[in-house]
C-alpha cells in the first residue's frame, strides 16, 4: 500500500511538472529560479558537509566534459569560476592549464575552505556576480550556479562584460522545470558551440552541460582588423582606442 501511494505521488508531482513545464512553454507561466536559498543556508550546509555529494562519483563524468572543452583551448587561460563553492573545479584542474584561476562565492565557508588549499595561481573571493575589478577572463564557467541567481540576464551580461573576445562560457544545468529558458538565455547572450546532455543511472540526475562563446559584434571585427593593422604598420596598438578604453 505504502508503495502504492509513494508512486501515484511521484506520478502526481511529475505530472505537475510537465503542466509546469508547457505553461512555462507557452508563455503562460514565468521560469523561477527553482533553488534560491538565502546565503545563510549554503555557508551552514558547508558548514556541515551538506554539499560535499558535489565531489561524489557521479558528478565526476560532468566535470570531465567541462575539462575537455578547456582541453581544446591551445594554451593555459584564464578563468573564473562563478559559484565556485569550494573549489571542486580548480580541484580536478591540472595546473599547466590555468594561467590564473578566480573563484567567486556568495557563501563565505566555501571560500575560506578553497583558500586554504592554495592551488597554483588561483583566488578566491567572497561574491556573486563577476566584479570588474578582478579583470578579464577567457573562460567563465558557471558550473550548476544560474538557477540561484534571482536575475540570470543581469548575471550573464556581467559575465559577458568580463570576458574576453575570443572568450569562452562552460556551463552545467541540472534538469529541472523550466531549464531550457536557462539555455535559451545562453544562447541569446552568447555564441552557442557545442552542449551534451548526460544521465547518471545512479543518481537519477540529467545535465546539460554546454560551451559558448563571445558573440563577435561588428564593433569588435573592426577593431580587431584595426588592431592588428596598427600593430602591423608601427608595433604599437592604436592610441585613439588605448585612450578611449576600449
Ligand atoms: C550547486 S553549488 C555548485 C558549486 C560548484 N560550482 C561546484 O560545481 O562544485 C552552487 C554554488 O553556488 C553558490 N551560490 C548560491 N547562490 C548564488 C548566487 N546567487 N550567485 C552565485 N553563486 C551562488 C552557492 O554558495 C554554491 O557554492
């Protein structure tokens, strides 16, 4: 009878789920972030080794995927990692990848655990959205972070101000209801690449795990070509952008 019951309730919520799902299609229903927790609760949750299943076995084949579209860049970069927790990504990262490796976390315990394994040219920070002030980055990854954030267009759009023009994003997004806005936005944002979707048959979990990369506006081919006709002609970049910042 428990049985009985325990399955026509995951029948009920999945069929909730889909009728979720195709409101949020049509337009009849918003996408919510499904897991905003205050920051509170993630800094007692690594207080207490809650998120310590992110570094289990059946997480790993998804790094593994976010490790071999890094593997194609042809020299070390660098990277911030949004969301970074305590670091699981730079963990698994061999070093003569990274040139210099940034991690950012809204949740305090997580960052001062990341600190202290003092991993090779890499920082790490209290905070949620990229911050200017810590430079620019060929690769920004967002490794099960987007559907915290109260406002994903604003996040992405900092994202997109701190990376660089051959810039690359990696992301990973565990099925939910509603994910795909999240992926639309990617591809909105930025240059869609490449993306595979993986099913653990352990832990009943499904991501998608996807790269992008900087949209090249008309703005930047000019001043790319600009650029590199300058420093063809004289070897010296163009004054007239230096001064204008840009
Ligand atoms: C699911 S964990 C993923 C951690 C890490 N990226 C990993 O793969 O091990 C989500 C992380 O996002 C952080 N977080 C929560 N809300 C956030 C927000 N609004 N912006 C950025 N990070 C947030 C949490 O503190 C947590 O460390």
């Amino acid at each position: 009878m428990k049985k009985m019951i325990a399955r026509a309730t995951r029948l009920i919520r999945s069929g909730q789920r889909l009728v979720h799902e195709a409101a949020i299609r049509l337009g009849l229903a918003g996408y919510r972030a499904p897991f905003i927790e205050v920051t509170g609760d993630w800094d007692d949750g690594y207080a207490v080794g809650e998120h310590d299943h992110y570094g289990s076995l059946c997480e790993r084949p998804r790094y593994a995927v976010l490790y071999g579209y890094l593997g194609a860049r042809d020299r070390p970069v660098s990277i911030l990692d949004v969301g970074c927790g305590v670091g699981l990504f730079r963990r698994g990262l061999p070093d003569e990848r990274v040139d210099r490796f940034v991690g950012i976390d809204p949740a305090s315990v997580a960052v001062l655990e990341a600190r202290k394994q003092a991993w090779a040219r890499s920082e790490f920070h209290i905070g949620a959205v990229p911050d200017p002030g810590l430079g620019k980055f060929d690769v920004i990854v967002l490794n099960e972070v987007m559907y915290y954030s109260a406002d994903v267009d604003d996040l992405l759009r900092r994202c997109d101000a701190v990376l660089n023009n051959n810039g690359w994003v990696l992301s990973s997004v565990t099925r939910h209801t509603g994910d795909f806005v999240l992926h639309r936005k990617l591809d909105e944002h930025f240059t869609p690449l490449d993306a595979v979707v993986m099913t653990s048959r352990t832990a009943y979990a499904k991501w998608r795990l996807a790269l992008h990369a900087k949209r090249v506006t008309a703005a930047a081919t000019v001043k790319t070509v600009f650029c590199a006709m300058c420093s063809a002609l004289s070897g010296e970049p163009p004054t007239t952008l230096v001064v204008l910042g840009l």
